[in-house]
C-alpha cells in the first residue's frame, strides 16, 4: 500500500474503472431532496421499469473493455412483500455480469447480512455512500429512512465484518459546516482502522440538475481542494480518494490532484445519476493529466490492495478481468476506449 504525501505530485499514477452501469429499477422508497433518480411509488411493480437480461447483455457488449459492471438500483423497502423479487434480480444481474468475464460493483442501498454475503459472493467490490451527518443532511433525508446516518454506519461496519471491499462516501456542498464534514470523515477514519475494507472514499459536490446544471465555481473549488486535503490528511494512507471527473472542470483536474484525489472513480460513457453533466472521455482525461505530469491508469471495480481479501474464484476471475483490461489499454491516447 502506497503513502500519500504532498510530495506525489506527478509520482504514481491516477486511476479511473472503465465501467458500464446496469439499473435494475428506478424506484425508490425513499425521497432524497436532491435525487432526480428515482421513481416514486406509483403502484407499479418497482420492477416494472427494470432491465431484462438481453437488454442488460446488449449493454455489456456495448462496452465490452468494461471491466466493472455498476449496478445501481433504487431500493424497496426490507419487509416488502416485493423486496425478494428485487434481491433476486440484483443476485441475477451480478451473475449474468459474471458469466460475462466482468466484476460486479453493486451500490442499492442497505442490505441484510444475508443479502450482502449473498452478493458478495459475485461482486469485486461493493458500495454505499455514508452522505454525511449534521442538521443539513437530516433536512434532505427526512423522507429517506434508509439514509439515517445509524443505518448507514451499521452497513459499513457489516461490510467490513463480512470482509468485503467496499466504496463509501460523502456528498458535499448541501449545507453542511466543516465541523460536520471532519467529523463525518473521523468516522469513516475509525470503521477503516477496525476493519481495513474501505478501500476509496467518493468526494461527491452536489450539482444541481436538468436546466440548473452549473460546474463549480472558483469559491466552491477552493472549498472542496480544503476538504480533499483534510480528509488525506484524517483517512489512513492506503484509503484511494475519489472525485468523480464530470463533476469538476477539466482543467483545474490537476489541483484536485494535488491536494490529494488519487482516483477517477468507474466512468461509463453518461452519468446515470447526474445527467445533466456529461463524462470527459478517457482520451481528454488522460492529456490534462499528462500535461500536468500525472498517467491514468485503468483498474478493477477492486483495487489491488483488497483482492487479497476476495474469495478465490472471485480472485481468478479479477486477474482473467485484468488481463483482458491491460490488454486493451492505449499507448497515449490512441484508445479503444471512446
Ligand atoms: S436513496 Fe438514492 S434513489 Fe432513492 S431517493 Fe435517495 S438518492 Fe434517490
């Protein structure tokens, strides 16, 4: 595992997870002020809008350089007589993605233990956002059950009892003070040094969608590079720290960098949740990276350090992935990748 330090700049490579995002359904039993994701619930089988398995193929075909299968789902309720069907088909998507040499990264809120084993069986990596906590995230999520900052850190911890190399993160730029923030990522601090599974955490600005769509200014940067490098500085050192490349302008990408952002996170061809921001290719990526002394390099949905962690069939099928992923990998920028 590397240390990160000031001193990086331009040292080691930048890494991104060439993905393809399947969405079993839309609907959503919860009711985040922000989400422009969901579908509500309308009487409809929650399924009724869900991929069926020739769609969900034609879309990995579509993307057959993908190593990472993301599957992102709105989430039905436990205790709903429809829940199984819904576990049923996320269980059905990850296998189907796995037949097809890839590594599912499922990210459908809260699961029981059962269900989490179930699927981490099939899955290289999971994930689960932690938001954050304090007054301004109670106010968005006080229709959201599933978002109550007990329930989430309960998932953390099950992930990491279960082992499985998993994807957190904060959501920025809501309302919240610094205060909130250090204190969200003190939390995060402690569940990866009792568990050691965190293996990246997402600093997600929040940006308006549809016609409100606007990039972050100059103040807003400032504020986030503060928070990129307060949490390098409380995370242990091995934790990868993520800012999602559409949500951020391209060229001041570099300072991002410097202030400690080591990853580009799973990057699809659109932006299933923030539609509004389309995705720099892998081709504009890498020159503003060059430019400022940085490589991109791509990488499983899991990072290195965690497929220790997999289950053996699981570790065979990520060095198969990975072959395939390097074998495809462009010298400069004459990519196969779009
Ligand atoms: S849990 Fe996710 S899909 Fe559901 S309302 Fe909140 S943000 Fe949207």
């Amino acid at each position: 595992m590397h240390r990160i330090s000031s001193a990086y700049v331009g040292e080691w490579p930048i890494t991104w997870s060439p993905s393809v995002t399947l969405v079993p359904t839309r609907f959503c039993f919860n009711s985040c002020g922000y989400c422009s994701f969901r579908r509500p619930p309308d009487g409809l089988d929650p399924l009724a809008d869900g991929l069926s398995d020739p769609q969900a193929q034609a879309a990995l075909r579509l993307r057959p350089w993908a190593a990472e299968v993301l599957l992102l789902s709105g989430e039905v309720p436990p205790g709903s007589p429809q829940r199984r069907a819904w576990f049923s088909r996320l269980l059905a998507l990850s296998r189907l993605a796995w037949t097809e040499g890839r590594l599912p990264h499922t990210n459908a809120g809260p699961l029981s233990i059962a269900e989490m084993a179930s699927l981490g069986r099939f899955n290289g990596s999971m994930g689960l956002m932690l938001e954050g906590l304090g007054p301004a995230y109670d106010a968005l999520h006080r229709q959201s059950p599933s978002k109550r900052l007990a329930v989430r850190l309960g998932q953390l911890e099950q992930a990491g009892r279960l082992g499985i190399p998993f994807t957190t993160g904060l959501l920025l730029g809501v309302g919240e003070s610094e205060a909130d923030r250090l204190a969200a990522l003190e939390l995060l601090a402690q569940l990866q040094r009792r568990w050691g599974h965190l293996q990246e955490v997402i600093l997600q600005p929040f940006r308006p969608d549809a016609d409100a769509a606007l990039l972050l200014n100059a103040t807003e940067q400032a504020d986030l590079l503060g928070t990129i490098a307060a949490a390098r500085s409380i995370l242990p050192p091995e934790v990868h720290l993520q800012l999602p490349p559409n949500l951020w302008p391209l060229q001041e990408l570099p300072a991002a960098l410097a202030a400690g952002i080591d990853d580009l996170g799973g990057i699809d061809s659109s932006d299933v949740i923030n539609r509004a921001y389309p995705q720099p290719t892998p081709g504009q990526l890498a020159e503003v990276l060059a430019q400022a002394g940085y490589e991109l390099t791509p990488r499983l949905c899991v990072h290195q350090a965690w497929r220790r962690c997999l289950p053996l069939a699981m570790q065979r099928q990520a060095l198969r992935a990975e072959s395939r992923l390097l074998a495809s990998k462009p010298s400069g920028l004459r990519s196969p990748w779009p």
